[in-house]
C-alpha cells in the first residue's frame, strides 16, 4: 500500500518568513495530493491540491510542487502570518477512494 | 462548498455504554465515508471506510465489533463505540467523499468523545 511521510513534524518560523513542508509517497499510482490545515480541534480543511498531470500551483501566497519522478510534493507558504499556525497534513490518493495521510507538521508562526 | 455536518459535536458518557456518533453529507451525495480517530497532536488515523449500502472495511486493528459502522444512504454514515471505556476517548472525525475523480473528500467537524 501507499506510504506517506511528511517533514518537518514542527517548523518554527518568523513572521514574514517563508515555510516549506515535504512529503514523499511510495505509490506510482498516486495522482491527487491534497493539503489541509488544521486548527486545534477544528476539522481539517483543504488549502491546496495537485493532480499528477501538473508540476506546480499556486494560490496567492501559497504554492504546491510535485515531482512524480521522486515521488515528492512540498507545500510552500510565503509571507507567513500568526493565523498560519496550525498543524498541515500532506496526503496522497489515487482516485480510488483511497487517502493516505502524512503524520503532520505543526507549524509556528512568531509575530 | 461541500458540507459535512457531524453530530454530536461532544458528548460525556459513563463507562459501558454506546454512544452513536452521525456523519451527514448536507449538500452532496457521498459514495464513500470515512472514519478517523485523531489523538492530541496526532495524524488522522483511518478507522474504517464505508460505502453506501455495503459493509465498512475496517483498518488492521480496528475492532469492528467495537465500531459499527452504518452507511445506510448517500448522505448519511453512523459509528457506534459500543461498551465504551475510557481508553476510547478521542476525537473522531468523518470525511465525504463525493467519488468522482480527482476530488477531495470533505471533513465533518469532529466529535469529541470522553468515558468516564
């Protein structure tokens, strides 16, 4: 089966700073990588996703990148904000009802 | 947006009881649900996947005597924590998955559970 594993678990960064999460995924038929935030004991929420037939996409300050070749997709924040604390989830599917999720990052943003 | 409503949103119970928690996809029909159990700052472990009008498939060690699930219709799943003991304390979460390709599923918000 699918196996996803996500980096840093914590990320700590100044306002202003940009922060970048990896993930990696073991499964070639993996095509849709989703992204969620989510907010203490809140639901998770999706920010951002890719689907295998694109290398690269952005919403205003927030970028995904997949490598499919390394079997790689990293979330990129830029500009980052105190209301970007939260804990992200990378995930990877393969449009068979299937998710598999990373273990998270919970990300830090110091004012 | 899709909506996926969860009820209760918190719920007390004494040891040894059942507690039935509801999954409602509001503005769309779900092909697939999904049950999660998330721990304080833990990933989303996946419980059990169900599909409408079919028995749930439930994850290696997931008791499915102890979690009944239900997928009677396209909007609507149940999990039932049968016996309940404090060691079952979590947030469970249930996501809709719509089922048409690339799409993502989306998340109720959660029920917080605690056995005394």
């Amino acid at each position: 089966g699918e196996n996803v594993e996500q980096h840093p678990s914590t990320l700590s960064v100044q306002e202003g700073d940009s922060a970048v999460i990896k993930c990696t995924y073991s499964d070639s038929a993996s095509n849709y990588f989703p992204w969620y935030k989510q907010e203490l004991g809140k639901r998770p929420q999706l920010i951002i996703d890719i689907r295998s037939n694109v290398g690269e996409k952005k919403d205003q300050r927030i970028a995904v990148t997949l490598n499919k070749t390394a079997k790689h997709f990293s979330l990129h924040i830029t500009e980052t904000q105190p209301e970007d604390s939260a804990v992200y989830f990378c995930a990877a599917s393969n449009t068979g009802n299937q998710f598999y999720f990373g273990t998270g990052t919970s990300l830090t943003v110091i004012p | 947006g899709a909506v996926v409503s969860q009820h209760p949103s918190r719920v007390i119970c004494k040891s040894g009881t059942s507690v039935k928690i509801e999954c409602r996809s509001l503005d769309f029909q779900a092909t697939t649900m999904f049950w999660y159990r998330q721990f304080p700052k833990k990933s989303l472990m996946l419980m059990a996947t169900s599909n409408e009008g079919s028995k749930a498939t439930y994850e290696q060690g997931v008791e499915k005597d102890k979690f009944l699930i239900n997928h009677a219709s396209l909007t609507l799943s149940t999990l039932t924590v049968t016996s309940a003991h404090p060691e079952d304390s979590s947030f469970y979460i249930c996501s809709a998955w719509p089922g048409q390709g690339w799409e993502t599923q989306y998340f109720g918000p959660g029920t917080r559970l605690l056995v005394l």
